[in-house]
C-alpha cells in the first residue's frame, strides 16, 4: 500500500516529513538566551503506558543539548495536555524550580493553563515567566492573553510535501517518500521579555 508519513515513528526507517525538533527547540533557547534567560525549563505531553513515544524523545533529547552550554540541570516537567495540566506545570514550575526564568512549552493543550496557573500563583507573563510555544499555531498563540510566543508547525508545508511523495509513488515517479525535516517558525508574541531582576 503506498503510503506518506507525516511524523516519524520509532523506527527511523521509514520514510517520513516532520518537524525538526532539535533545530526548534535549539531556536527557542536561543531566542530565550537572548532576552537574557539562563535557566530555562522544558513543559511537554505525559505520555501513555504504552513507552514514550519517540517525538517526545527527541524534544528532550532537544532541549537537553541546547541548554548545556548553560551550565544548569534540566527542568523538565510533563503535565497532561489540559487546561489543568498547565496549572499543574506552572505550580512545578514555581515549587520545584524556583530559579527558572523562562519555559518552552511543546504541549499546547497545557498552554492556557500555564499562563493562567502563573497568574494565580501571584506570578506575571513575562514579567516572572517568559513562555514560548513550540510546535504549534500562530492561532492558539493570538487566543491567549497575553500572547504567545509560538514556534508555529509547518503544517501546510508539511501536508503539501508528504501529498506531492505520495503522488510521486502512485505515479511510478520516485520509489520512496523522502526523509525530510522541517523547522518551526519563530512568531514573536508578548510573552517573552527579560528575566526578572533577582
């Protein structure tokens, strides 16, 4: 059965399109780094007990090797992909890793709950927490206040190019999908600034 990947499986074989997640996330911290933010945290998906699925692998694997040169410990905290999840992260956040001054959330179902669990904690976006949103739309980063930060998916591109593959094979016109991966773009929104003076 011809077929076009869109994600990567476990098993790397296969042909697929996806997000690159190591650029992504190295681009984050990077922006991150440049507002001044030295400890950064990482908010993803808790997975199933089925194993983790390799996507939240690699951004781990991701942030673990853009914040190295940092010289501080990981933080990285995996909530449910809820409104509550997200308040459950921004009180981790607040309780476990106090001297965290900015996250990189790939979880956008805990996004809202993030912003509003900092608020609630007496905390402020970005004045004590600056947030970027990766792997996600431009659209949920307008939806909340104050905005987002994204680094919005390729979704089109990514749709466009594993339906041209596709094409490409039902029409005897290449044996395979390619192996392709594609960053996210950075989208500025209104919550990212400076660490908070300690």
């Amino acid at each position: 059965m011809p077929f076009a990947l869109i994600g990567r499986t476990e098993d790397d074989d296969l042909p697929y399109v996806d997000i690159d997640f190591a650029t992504t996330i190295h681009q984050a911290v990077e922006h991150l780094r440049g507002h001044g933010h030295e400890r950064v945290a990482l908010v993803t998906q808790q997975t199933g007990a089925a194993g983790e699925p390799g996507r939240i692998k690699r951004v781990e694997s991701a942030y673990r090797d853009a914040i190295a040169p940092l010289g501080h410990p990981p933080a990285v905290i995996a909530v449910e992909s809820t409104s509550a999840g997200g308040r459950d992260a921004a009180r981790r956040l607040h309780d476990d890793f106090p001297e965290v001054t900015a996250a990189v959330l790939v979880n956008e179902g805990a996004a809202a709950g993030l912003v509003k669990g900092t608020r609630a904690l007496g905390r402020h976006v970005p004045g004590d927490l600056s947030i970027i949103s990766a792997a996600t739309t431009r659209e949920l980063g307008e939806m909340i206040e104050p905005s987002l930060t994204v680094m919005a998916a390729p979704a089109a591109e990514l749709g466009r190019m594993a339906a041209d593959a596709l094409i490409d094979r039902l029409e005897g016109a290449g044996e395979a999908p390619p192996s392709v991966l594609i960053p996210c773009a950075l989208v500025p929104g209104e919550s990212v600034g400076p660490p908070p003076a300690r």
